[in-house]
C-alpha cells in the first residue's frame, strides 16, 4: 500500500518516539488505517462542501421568496388603495346627488314661499 500524507506523518512521529523498526504488517497497518482516516476526512469536507451549497441555495431562495412577498403585499396594497379611492368616488357622488336634491327641495319650497307672499300682498 503506498504512504499517504498522514501515514508519512504518523511513521516520523514513531521514528522519533523511537520506534523505528516496524514490522511490514504493522506499517502497512499504519498506512491502511491513514488511508482510511483521509478518505473518512475527505467525505466529511465534500458533506461540509455540500452543506453550504444547500445552506447557499436556501438563501437565495429565501430572498427570493421574501421579495415575491413584497411584491405581493405592494400589489395589495395598490388594490387596497384603489378600492378605497373608488369607495371614496362612491360616497361623493352619493353626497353630492343628496346635496343637490336638498338644495332643489329648498329652491321649490323658497319659491313656493314667495309665491305666498306675493298671494297674500296681492
């Protein structure tokens, strides 16, 4: 099995402990055992790697999703708006067309006051 970065390490940290003379079984025990920890290592950084691009992802998404929110309510809004300004319109033509038939009412009933007074100066 041929040396990775950490069964390199790991065979100059037991040189230097003084434990040098290593069996063919024990250092290619050493070298599996490295292998293996970088492979494990190398999944754990490609799920981290994973995980920020769905973190990445699902934040785009929610910004996408609050401004679809905002559009939606300054939609609401602008309708909001125009129904009231409608209602309004509504209301004042009502008051207006009330306005005019009191003050036709109070012309005809003026009227039919000087004509009395005419009648009875008469």
């Amino acid at each position: 099995m041929a040396p990775t970065q950490l069964s390199i390490v790991l065979e100059r940290l037991l040189n230097e402990l003084g434990i040098a003379d290593l069996s063919g079984a024990v250092l290619d025990a050493i070298r599996s055992a490295a292998a293996a920890a970088e492979a494990v290592l190398a999944a754990a950084q490609e799920l981290r790697r994973s995980d920020c691009d769905n973190l990445r992802r699902a934040q785009q998404a929610a910004k996408r999703d609050i401004k679809a929110a905002e559009r939606m309510a300054d939609e609401a809004k602008h309708a909001a708006r125009a129904e009231c300004e409608w209602r309004i319109g509504e209301m004042r033509a009502k008051m207006q067309a009330e306005l005019r038939e009191q003050l036709d009412a109070l012309q005809i009933s003026m009227e039919a006051e000087a004509r009395r007074a005419d009648a009875a100066e008469a």
